[in-house]
C-alpha cells in the first residue's frame, strides 16, 4: 500500500488505552485523565479486526503503546490474535515496564517480538519527579525481566529534556557498554502538555553527539533512528529528532487512537473514524486514511507547537 508521494505505509501504531500509571510531565497532565467509558474506548475485538483489515493492505509490524498498554486487561490475548494474522512479521511494544516484571514471560508467549522501554534517567529521585511518582527500580526491574524473557534486543526511549537530563547522556549510553540494548535519545516534541514546558525544556540530539564524540556511525537499518555505536560496545546507541531532522519522507506508518480514530500524520490534527465500520468500508477508510498522509508535517520546533490536537498518552508516540 503507497501513499500519494510513494511511502510505502508497513507500520501501525495502536494506542491500547490513554490511561497511565505515570504521569510523566512532557506526556499527560498531573491530574491524569476524566474516566472514559468502555463504549469510548476500542473493544480489543474492534482493533483486532482493525489490525487484519490493515494487515491485509500490506501492513506488516505492529506496535501496542498508549498510555500504558500494560494496564488494558486482556492485551495479551489481543497479542495472540494479532500474532496469528499470517503475514505480520513484527510485533512490538512500548511501555513505561512497570509491570513487565510480572508480565514479560506470558507477552513472550503470547507471541511479542520485543519491547521498547521508557527511561530517561538513571536517577531514583530524578525518575520519580520526571514521572510524578514512579519507581526507577521497578522500571529497571521490568528491563531485566524483558531481557530475561528474550524480548530482544530491547530499546530504551530517553527523551532528553534541557534542564533535566543533558547531564546523564554519558552514563545512559554506558548502559549499551556491555548489553546489547539500544538507547534511543528522543528530541521532546511540542506536543500537548510537552508545549507547555517552553523553548528550554528541548535539548536537541546534536547534545548526544558533543557529549560523546567517539560515537562511530552504523549503517541505517531503514528505522526512523540514526544508530552509533561506542567503541567495543556491544549496544547501540539511537538518535530520533523528529524536530532537528524531518523524517517525514521515510513516514510509514499509520496511528490508531484507543477511541477508535486512524492519524494519518502524528503531527497534524486530521483523524479518520473507524468505530462501526467493517469489511469493505473499514478497508476504504484505511484506505482513505493513506491517501490523507500529507507529505510532511507542518513547522514544528522548540517554539513552534504540533498542530496535533491531542497529549501524547491519546496518541501513544
Ligand atoms: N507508556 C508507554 C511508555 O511510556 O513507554 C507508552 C506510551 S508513551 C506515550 C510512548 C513514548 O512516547 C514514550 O517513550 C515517551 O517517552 C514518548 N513521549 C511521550 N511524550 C513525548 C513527547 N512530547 N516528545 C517525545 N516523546 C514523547
Ligand atoms: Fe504514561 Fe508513557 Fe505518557 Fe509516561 S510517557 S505518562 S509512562 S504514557
């Protein structure tokens, strides 16, 4: 499936659930979200249904995200279902891995491929602040169980935050001295409740690379991150700057929000209905939603806010 400007669209996003256990200050707001009724909310049965249809039009990886989608109860039979669809190849998730350490063997079984996990500090005080309230611990232990259970090579996203965490870039790229994980460092996007934090709080990959000169590049692996690699490590390191860098001409992807409304672009304010829509009407406003991706998105950066009208718990990254 191709998009006007000949993307090939491979990759959805789906959103399990906009409620979080965090509240991490770029993302969500302090007094988390209203409480949605389960009507509002996809049924796991809809997004399977949703993630066939688009599967059928050459989708071919997956990424279960949210909010936490570690919170929607019944997501590891979802994981079963979407695993059976034949031609996926790739099935994946984010999450902040608060509850991987109970959960990482049976989402192993329940045929996920790996797992990215939240971390943007090694700090336990700094870690509580930037999530109003989580445990670093309990984080880090779901790292361990997620390795543990062989869903690998796990990713860790870093949002680098001015102010916060420039400072850790070093000792957050050591984690890949001896583990073959990657640490990917995100430029925050001026999303939502992210806008609200000023020009300050954005601190751009160019920092990752003055920290760390001996830094050697890698090939691409057709990914959205730059990859390095330090010397002798057996990681790597990732740099994802949707604001430095415009990437949207490599954009593949597709989003679909847990209330049920396909995104064409991550960054602008167009979101397609799919609820009630089945067969051949949900396969034309996939469709449609394909011929919808513009070919980039709008200006954005430090001052200039996504026209997303959306926080990123809604959307899922
Ligand atoms: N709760 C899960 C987690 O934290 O990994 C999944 C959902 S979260 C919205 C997905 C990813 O988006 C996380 O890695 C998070 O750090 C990142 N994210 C959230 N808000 C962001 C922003 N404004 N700019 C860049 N990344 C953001
Ligand atoms: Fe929750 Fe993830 Fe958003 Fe943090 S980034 S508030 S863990 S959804």
């Amino acid at each position: 499936m191709r998009d006007r400007f000949q993307r090939e669209i491979t990759y959805l996003r789906v959103s399990l659930t906009d409620r979080c256990n965090l509240r991490c200050v770029y993302c969500m707001p302090p007094e988390g979200i209203g409480k949605r009724d389960h009507s509002q909310i996809l049924s796991l049965e809809e997004i399977e249904e949703i993630a066939r249809e688009a599967v059928a039009l050459g989708v071919r990886k997956i990424r279960l995200t949210g909010g936490e989608p570690l919170l929607r109860r019944g997501m590891t039979g979802l994981c079963r279902g979407l695993r059976a669809i034949p031609a996926l190849r790739e099935l994946t998730l984010t999450t902040n891995g608060l509850l991987l350490a109970e959960m990482a063997g049976e989402l192993k079984a329940a045929g996920v491929d790996r797992v990215n996990v939240s971390l943007d500090t090694l700090d336990p005080e700094k870690y509580r602040r930037i999530t109003r309230g989580g445990s670093l611990d309990a984080a880090l232990a779901g790292i361990q169980a997620a390795r543990d259970a062989g869903l690998t090579p796990v990713k860790l996203n870093c949002v680098l935050i001015g102010g916060f965490n420039g400072g850790e870039i070093p000792a957050l790229a050591a984690l890949t001295a001896r583990e073959p994980v990657e640490v990917r460092f995100i430029e925050l996007m001026p999303i939502g409740c992210a806008a609200g934090l000023g020009p300050e709080a954005y601190l751009p990959c160019e920092a990752v690379l003055e920290r760390l000169p001996g830094l050697e590049p890698l090939e691409p692996d057709g990914g959205v991150a730059e990859r390095y690699r330090l010397p002798g490590a057996a990681g790597t390191v990732g740099l994802i700057r949707p604001l430095s860098r415009c990437f949207c001409g490599q954009c593949g992807r597709l989003r679909l929000t847990a209330d049920g409304r396909i995104k064409p672009c991550l960054h602008a304010r167009e979101e397609l209905p799919l609820r009630g829509l089945h067969g051949p009407d949900l396969r034309r406003a996939l469709e449609a939603a394909v011929r919808r991706k513009p070919e980039r998105r709008g200006e954005l950066s430090a001052s200039v806010p996504s026209e997303a009208a959306r926080d990123m718990n809604q959307i899922g990254g």
